[in-house]
C-alpha cells in the first residue's frame, strides 16, 4: 500500500516537472530567448505576433459565433442588411491596416539589427557553401583555410565559439538553398553567384541541428548539418586541428 502511495506519488511529481517544463517551453514560444545573439532581437518580436495573432483569433471567433448562437433565424423576414455602412467600412480597413503597420515596423526594425554587418574586420570568418546534396564549411580563421564538406550520408559539423561573434559568406555552387539553424532563430538564402553576409553570436554550449530550407530539389530534405558550439579555448583547437573531410 505504502509502495503504490509512494509510486503514485513519485508519478505525479514527474507529471507535474513534465508539465512545467512544457508550459515554460509554451510561454516562450519554443524558442530559447538567448541562444544565440539573432534571439535576442527576435524573440520579442516571435512573441509579440501570436500574441497579436491571438487576440485577432478571439474576436474573429466572437464575430462569427456572436450571429450564430445569438441571431438565428426565428421568421422568414430578411435580416436588416447593412452594406455601405461607411464607418464599419472604414474600420475593418483601417484596423488591419494598422495591425500589418505595426508588426511591419518591428520586423523591419529586427531584421535591420540582424542584417548589420560591422564595418570593423570580424574576429572570426567562415564561409558557407550550399552544395547539392550537402554543405561546406571554411574556416578562415586557421592558415590552411580547411573546408569540411559534407555529404547525405555524412553530415557536416559547423563548429562555433560561444560568445564570440562569427561573420559568414554564404554562397551556393547550384541552386538557391537557405541556411537555416532553427534554434538560433536564423535562415538566409545562399544564391549561386551571389554572397550573402551574416554576423551572429552563439551564446550557449551543445549541439543544434541545421538545414536547408529552401526546396532545392531531389534530396532537399537530406541537407542537414550540425552546429557544435564550443569555449573559445576548444574553437581554437578545433580550428588548429581539423580534419578536412
Ligand atoms: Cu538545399
């Protein structure tokens, strides 16, 4: 009796930490607000637009169901139409107006503070290469300039140093592909021809998948990478002894 109180018991504390660690993770909108320096500008941003989103839901669902439950069709008299009510016009034109302004302003505003590249030169460099099916990595910051290329079956490690500020070249040998490390909240094209700049900081130690979000075709889904953040100290070995692959 006393063992099944004290499973039960054990059962519904883990229960409970399952529960607050999933209600933490829906209060910051699946997104860690720090992991990299691009959360930081955007989470805010991803936050503030479903709450704008759910706001906008609710009272739409108010107006719809507000009719439906409450203005049945009690006779056969046609309802009172109200077309060309000039101020209800105005305000349904007006009011969305002002919401697409308003998440338009912060989302040029963050995305001007991401696209920032300093004019000062970077601490470290690495250049980015989509290739069909796969990524390369060069790493400017060692004398040799390794590039690790990557395959379907071997997926390539992108290796950063964590709290230290990395400015990429993304170009792609092919088609357009996007680079794109969902937990730092950032994706950018990488155009056949063209070089992309991207500047960002990672702030925390682990491993965080990546991938091509751009449907470039057969084995799209196979463009995976890894980005291992690592202490500055192990970046610079890393960096020193890198196997090209
Ligand atoms: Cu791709």
């Amino acid at each position: 009796m006393r063992k099944a109180f004290k499973t039960t018991l054990a059962l519904g504390s883990l229960s409970v930490a399952m529960i607050a660690a999933q209600s933490s993770a829906f209060a910051s909108g699946g997104y860690s607000p720090d992991a990299s320096s691009v959360n930081q500008s955007t989470h805010s941003l991803w936050i503030g637009a479903w709450i704008t989103a759910g706001v906008v839901g609710v009272i739409t669902a108010i107006l719809i169901l507000w009719p439906v439950f409450f203005h049945r069709k009690k006779n056969e008299e046609f309802p009172r139409q109200s077309q060309y009510n000039v101020p209800v016009e105005v305000a349904y034109t007006v009011i969305p107006f002002i919401i697409v302004a308003v998440l338009f302003f912060y989302t040029a505003k963050a995305e001007t503070k991401i696209t920032h590249i300093d004019k000062s030169p970077a601490m470290h460099n690495i250049h980015v290469n989509a290739i069909q099916w796969s990524w390369q990595f060069t790493y400017d910051d060692a004398a040799s300039k390794p590039t690790v290329t990557g395959t379907p079956d071997q997926t390539p490690v992108l290796v950063l140093p964590q709290g230290e500020k990395v400015r990429f070249t993304l170009t792609s040998n092919d088609v357009v592909h996007g680079f794109w490390i969902p937990e730092f909240m950032i994706q950018m094209q990488t155009l056949p021809g063209v070089e992309n700049h991207l500047e960002f900081t990672a702030n925390k130690i682990g491993e965080f998948p990546g991938r091509c979000n751009i449907l470039c075709g057969r084995a799209h889904s196979q463009m995976l990478f890894k980005v291992k953040v690592v202490s500055p100290s192990d970046y610079k070995t890393y960096i020193n002894s890198v196997k090209v692959a």
